[in-house]
DNA sequence: GCTCAACATGACCGGCCGGTCATCTTCCGG
DNA sequence: CCGGAAGATGACCGGCCGGTCATGTTGAGC
C-alpha cells in the first residue's frame, strides 16, 4: 500500500507531481474505467509510465486509492444525512447523490459492482458505506417513509441497479438516472404492499465471489 | 457474416463441429462473459483455435451469433405473451423471464448494456424486443396494471437494472433479483404517485456511443 | 480403396499492457 | 556552487489474445 498520504519529507516536485497524477487517474477512470491504460494516465498527468509505478506499487493500489476517495465522499454524505429531521428526504438525497457519483464515474460503478476488483480496504469501505445507508434507511422505516422490509444493503445495491438501468441512455440523455430514481423510490414507498419475496440480503460479505456482469 | 444457419451440403463432422462449437462458446459467454478468450471456447468444444475461424470470421461474429438466440427466444416469450388476458400478470412473466435470462448469462447482460459491443443485427433484435415489450406495456397500461408513463423501453432497461441491482449476491444468493423485481414492480404499480420525473426514453437507438459502465 | 477438395490444426505473428530497471535529471542541504 | 541522493525516464520484458496460414487429415463421391 503506497497510496497513503505521506506528504511530509519529500521532495516538492514529487508532491506535485503526486497530485498531478492522482488528478489525471481520476479523471481517466472516470471516463475509460478501470481498463484504461496506466501509459494514457501518465500521458494525462505529463508524466512517464515509470514514474507511476514509483508513486504506488501497482495498478490496482492505484485504482484503490481513488475509490476510496470516492467512498469517503459518499459515506460523508450519508453521516451527515443522518441528522435531518425528513429521514424520508434524507435517504432520497442520499440516493440522488449516490447514483449521480456513479453516473459520472465509470470505474467507480465497476469496482462497486465486481469485487474480483477490490482490495480489501475498498471492502471495508464499502462495508462502512452499507452501515451508513442502513442508518439513514432505518430512520425512514421508523418514520414510515419507505417500507418495513427493506435494509441498507438494499439501498446501496439500488444504487448501482438505478444507474445501470439508464446507463444505456447516458451519452444521449445524461439525467435519465433520475426518471428511474423516482421509479424506485415508487417502489421504496408501497409501504401497502405485501413484502417482498426474497429475504433481505443479511450481513454477508456483497460477492465473495465475482460472479458478476 | 458467417454465423448464418448454412447447414447444407456441408460435411457432416463439420456440421457436427458448429453445433459443439456454439454450445461450448454459449456456455462459455454465459460463464466467464465477451472476455472469454477464443483458445478457451475452442478447448471445450474439443476443437483448434483455427477451427473457430473457419466457422465465425471473427470473435464478434461469434458472439452476435450466440446473442442473437438469446434476443430471439426472449422475443418469443414477449410474442407468445401479448395474447393472454392479464396483461399485467403478462408483463410480470416476461420480466422475471428476461432477468432470469440475464442473470444466467453473463455476456448476455454485458452485450445488452454496452452498445459498443454490438453488431447491427444485434441493434436491430434489441429495437425488435423493444417493440415486443411496448405492445405487452401498452395493454398493462390499459388495463391499468402499471402506472400510465411507463413505456416498453422502460420496461427493457429495467430487465439490466435490475439484474444489476442483485449482481453482487449472485454468488452467495443466486434468487436475489427476485426480491428487486417485486421491488420495481410495485413502482411500476404505483397509479396514484406523480409522474415519474424525468421524460420517458424516446425513439432514440440505445446507446448510440459507448458511454456505459 | 482411391482421390481430392474441404476441413482441421497449431505454430506463428503483431499489438497491447502491466511492470522493471539501468540510466539520466533535478532538487536540496551545506 | 557543488555533490549526492531521491526522483524521473522510457526502452525493454514477458504474457496474453485475436487472427492467419502452411501443412496435415478426413470425409464423400466414384
């Protein structure tokens, strides 16, 4: 792991050109995914593919230290969703923003979906994430905002399904998400509804596996 | 293109040699997804990399011929459907059908999502169960099964939404999706909610550039 | 059973990509 | 201003994969 922050000590063009970098893999995940080449992002940064490798050990840490940036975002959202008074709001906009990360970043919805990717601290990233969203969720149950049987785990897996449901349309309709958002959260609300068929995901592990698409 | 069903004349170990082919290569893009290398497909067909070739003039020729199938049979199921007389019960069947279908096969859901994989037979099968699907969501509509903004493009996005939606647990909970079907459904129910927000998918082609997750 | 065209084969090619390393450059303390 | 260490560089390596082709094999008609 050599994706820390470790700012102290070195030499100033390193520190610059660390940032360099890390802007540039962000912006080329976001746009290629995770197959980009680290040659394109040391292009992007004005930098030499060596030169990556020196500032983390392989492409994967890479990867990971921008995901987790991601994350970290996310799950500040949700901490701080969890004081509002409309729990009920509260969750939407946390799902509005959630499935607008994801939109917007297309390696970000591929580690989120395909575990075979993660290091084991995007797992527990994700871990922290999905008991952020089960805060906020059993808030809006207790207000009666959204049905009785749904969970976080539910949440945060909608948020990869809501987008991947409009992403077929994102170059020509960039907002669809939203369109299907709604529908969801339709569907969140049918708190008349019988239950739902499938038990809830519990407290595994989401895809120890990567039997994934 | 190759891939036609050209079985006359032929040499009968060839004929035999297509028909293990294209098992193995189905099961292989069910399995592993477009990624599966061409030695792997040929290795469980029992036959030589150079054989593939002869038989498909490319990877892709291979693939659209194995995705056309799949399209044409789940277009059977939405042909054979707009006959009954619940066309919501209808439309429930061909849903839980077609993410069935998704969630078996795993080349199947990446072909569907990302357009930029697809020959223009395949564009042309997707537009054709597209039509399928508006014929069975316009008579649910009717009958006032589902909500009165819902199209038939809405309907075939959501089959990989929601499939997506359960990817992550297909490993430890192969039926996940079920419960994130019942989970759509009830918002494609919900009459009396407002119109969903953002304006329904028009005619446009799906994905007219590669800009998926 | 003979012949030959059709078919199967797998070594081979070129391109790509993650990762390495000897060499060169640059920053910084003294 | 200088020396040396930390950092940057890009040619290079090995592995993988789609696709080709000269050669070997086999089925079908006679």
């Amino acid at each position: 792991m050599t994706g820390t922050t470790a700012t102290s000590g070195q030499r100033a063009d390193m520190v610059r050109n660390r940032r360099l970098l890390l802007e540039a893999a962000t912006a080329a995940f976001a746009e290629h995914g995770v197959e980009v080449p680290i040659g394109e992002i040391a292009q992007r940064a004005g930098l030499a593919k060596g030169t990556v490798f020196r500032h983390f050990a392989s492409k994967e840490d890479l990867l990971a230290a921008i995901m987790l940036q991601m994350l970290d975002q996310l799950i500040g959202t949700a901490e701080r969703l969890i004081e509002a008074d409309d729990a009920g709001a509260a969750l939407r906009e946390f799902m509005t923003d959630g499935v607008e990360v994801l939109a917007a970043d297309r390696a970000f919805c591929e580690v989120i979906g395909r575990p075979s990717l993660q290091h084991s601290e995007v797992r527990d990233a994700i871990g922290r994430l999905r008991d952020a969203a089960e805060a906020l969720t059993a808030r809006a149950r207790d207000q009666g905002a959204v049905r009785a049987d749904v969970t976080g785990t539910d949440i945060v897996l909608l948020l990869g399904g809501i987008h991947q449901t409009a992403a077929p349309l994102l170059a020509a309709e960039p907002q669809a998400w939203r369109r299907y958002l709604a529908l969801a959260l339709d569907g969140l609300r049918a708190t008349d509804a019988p239950d739902l068929p499938y038990p809830p995901p519990g407290r595994l592990r989401l895809g120890d596996t990567d039997e994934v698409c």
